[in-house]
C-alpha cells in the first residue's frame, strides 16, 4: 500500500501544498516530516485561500488524519494560531484529527532572538533566514539541549531542560539580557500553558503512522522547502536547518525505506529562489519583474519577492537523482502564456569556461556558473481551462516533453492555474499512484 514522499525539487516554493492537498483527497492520513513554521503552503479552493505553516495540508480533508512528525520544529505559540484560524473557518481541528509527535523539538523564545542576532551579526553575509527560530532549535536538537514537545507535560523537567539550554547562551544572549521573555518562571508557565492546550493532540506518532500503512491505507509524507535548500544535499550555507529530501521522510516521521512507494517531486514551470546563495539562471529586468508578478512570487511566510529565473534542468535532475523522483508535478505552466521565446537550462558553464553536465560540489565553481540554455517556441493561449494534455497547445506538449525526457522523470501532474480544479491528471499518475488497493486514482477524480 503506498506510502507517497512529496518533496520540493528546486529551492522551495513550487506548489508543494496544492499537490499535498489533491493526493490527501484519496488519503488516510498526512505527515509532515521535517522544517517549521519557515515554510508555508498556499491552497486555493474554491476561490479561498487558506496558508498553512506547521499543520499538514491535509486539515482541509474532514477525514484525513493529520501528523505533524518528530522532525518538525514546532513554536508552540505559532501552532496554537494556526489551529485557532481554522477552527474559525469552521475546519475540523480535534485530536482525532490532528496528533503531535512527543517528539518533536520545540522553537523557544531565546531560538528566535538567537536567529535574529545571528543574521544581523553577518551583515552582507546573510543566509536570509526567515528569523523564526529554525536554526537554533535543530542546533539544540543536535547538542542535546532541545527541548521537546512532551517535556510541556512536566513542570520539573521542563524547568530543568530550559535552564541547561540557557546556560552555554549566556553570552550570545546578553544584548537581551533583560527581555522579560528569557525569565525562567515567565518562560516555564508560558510553555506549560501551551501544553495544556496541546496536551490532548500529543501522541506516539510512529505508533499511529505505522498503524496505518499496516492496514494498507494510504499515507502521504509531506515536505516542506526543497532539495536544494537541504543542508547536506543542498547549496550549503545558503540552506535550510534539516533535510528536505525524500529520505528523511523516514527519520522524521518514523518509518522504514520499504515504507516508501512513490516519492513525487514538484518543481514549477521555471525557477524560483527566497534569500541568498548561487542562483545561475537567475533573471532581472522586466522579464524577472513580470513573470514574479504573474506568478505571485512572494513568500506565504514571509512575503519576501522571490528571486526569478528559467527552468533549471541540471539541477532538477540533480533533485530527481538525490531523492529517486518517481513522478514529477509541475506547476504554474500557465504563467509563461504569452511569451514568444522560452528558455531552458541544459547545461552550466563554469567561470573558466568548463562545461557541466551536473550540478557542481564546489561551492566556488556553483556560486560563478552560468546557465547554458536551449530556447523554445512559447504560446498565446490561456492554459487555465485545459483539463487533459490533449487540451495544451502544441509548443506547450512540446515543453512539457522536452522536460520530462531531460529529467529522466515522468509528468504525473501539471498545474495550469491557482486552483485546485485547474490541473491536469496525465496517463503517468494513473499507473503510478493506482498502487494495489483498489482505491480511485487521481485521473478518476478529474
């Protein structure tokens, strides 16, 4: 039965939310796996717009159970909020809907002024952190110091583990040295009030993602940024704090490598980057300003612009190789209607002339190459009523095509506007989500 990794397959941002919340139609439950309240998915559904940080996309599924993992960091405070604006968009937040691993680290106060001192401390040299406290938290979580989800069912622990985290800070934290946050008492009975209010969604996570794959139901493992942000994999420094690859759906969610069935990566139509680090087919000018503008290219967390480019295919094959892409969803085909020419990286080429065929280690050679490009017809037409690849222009089948056969990954999903009806459901998800258990595939929800 399968178990199905989503995973960003470029810097994050590629529409991860909308395929999450299509595959939770058909699904029996949904696991974030990793990261925290720096990511954050938009869905689109019926002309309504609801951003989700920390809960799975899922929510939005009256019968999907929705895990938030023991990989995830969680702020409490943030969390709260997010189960308090859905509950008043009359969405069903109970503890059988949603359950928290116990062991999920926690983002405290001093995680966030960490961050913020740690970026401005840099100066030109910023990662460009969204500042929430992810950072510090996975490096307390590395040295042992974290602070976890169960431990705000403990008085005595709790006060414990936050005076031992506190201690080696003592000197990056003096510039806040009288913020009242970072009193012990005012600190511990803020945490233990959040545990109240999340003491009946904490559970043995692993228990119950297990319970279900089990039973031969059907679990999506939800992740958040993308593979090139990842801090083994990605392009370091300028990543995220965990590993958003398909291979850490096991470790943040508890589950074995022959847990997983399909791992699908979605990547847009071209290229988009939030914050700092090599970027090489990095577009400015008009160009970048209007497919940002017709793309809505601005962070659902943060509402940073983001950095705009054309489609990357050496590092998507980097992507499809480093997480064994089965199946790709692409989305946002529709923003590049109306452009005559299109543009297509093939190849990097190197400061010194080289040529790349694959995503460069070094650093050095990454931060100076240049994208070398194959150039396509574009299209006029409006792509957002199509709803079968038959529907597509020619030159758009043709894109899609080369795509794919560049990628060496099949096209399960396009994405031709916001919503979640606008999409096409090609031949290649029918085989590769129909699985053994009978149950309708996505075609079949078209």
């Amino acid at each position: 039965m399968p178990g199905i990794v989503i995973v960003g397959a470029q810097w994050g941002d590629e529409g991860k939310g909308k395929v999450t919340d299509l595959l939770a139609e058909q699904a029996d439950a949904v696991v974030r796996f990793q990261g925290g309240n720096n990511a954050g998915h938009t869905i689109v559904r019926n002309g309504t717009s609801w951003k989700l940080h920390l809960i799975p996309s899922g929510i939005l599924h009256g019968d999907t159970i929705c895990v938030i993992g023991n990989g995830v960091v969680i702020d409490p405070k943030v969390l709260i909020e997010e189960l308090e604006e859905l509950r008043a968009r009359n969405i069903a937040t109970t503890p059988e809907r949603l359950r928290i691993s116990a062991n999920a680290h926690l983002i405290m106060p001093y995680h966030l002024m960490l961050d913020h001192a740690g970026e401005a401390k840099l100066g030109q040299l910023q990662i460009g952190t969204t500042r929430r406290g992810i950072g510090p938290c996975y490096a307390d979580k590395a040295a042992r110091l974290g602070i976890r989800v169960q431990d705000l069912l403990d008085e005595k622990i709790l006060k414990k583990k936050i005076i031992a985290a506190l201690e080696p800070k003592r000197l990056s934290l003096r510039p806040y040295a009288k913020d009242p946050r970072l009193d012990l008492q005012t600190m511990t009975e803020e945490y233990l009030t959040y545990g109240h209010r999340l003491e009946p969604y904490i559970a043995d996570t692993i228990r119950l993602v297990h319970e279900q794959l089990d039973r031969g139901r059907r679990v999506l493992f939800e992740g958040a940024q993308g593979a090139l942000l990842d801090i083994d994999h990605g392009t370091y420094p300028f990543v995220t704090s965990s590993n958003p690859v398909a291979g850490a759906a096991c470790i943040g969610a508890g589950v074995g490598p022959k847990d997983i069935d399909e791992v699908w990566g979605v990547t847009k139509a071209y290229s988009t980057r939030v914050g700092a680090g090599p970027f090489p087919t990095e577009l400015d000018g008009g160009m970048a300003d209007e497919i940002r503008e017709r793309g809505g290219e601005y962070g659902t967390t943060t509402g940073r612009a983001r950095r705009v480019g054309w489609l990357d295919l050496v590092a998507l094959r980097y992507a499809a190789r480093i997480n064994s892409l089965t199946a790709l969803a692409l989305m946002k085909l529709d923003v590049l209607s109306g452009f005559d020419r299109l543009r297509v990286c093939t190849h990097y080429r190197g400061a010194e002339g080289a040529r790349f065929d694959d995503f460069p280690y070094h650093q050095t050679v990454l931060h100076h190459a240049t994208g070398e490009y194959e150039e396509m017809s574009g299209w006029p037409e409006d792509l957002r009523e199509c709803r079968d690849e038959s529907d597509l222009p020619l030159a758009a089948r043709e894109y899609l095509q080369f795509l794919a056969e560049s990628a060496r990954v099949p096209i399960a999903l396009i994405g031709v506007g916001p919503g979640r009806e606008e999409v096409i459901w090609t031949q290649a998800s029918e085989s590769l989500v129909a699985g053994n258990s009978g149950s309708p595939t996505p075609a079949a929800a078209r």
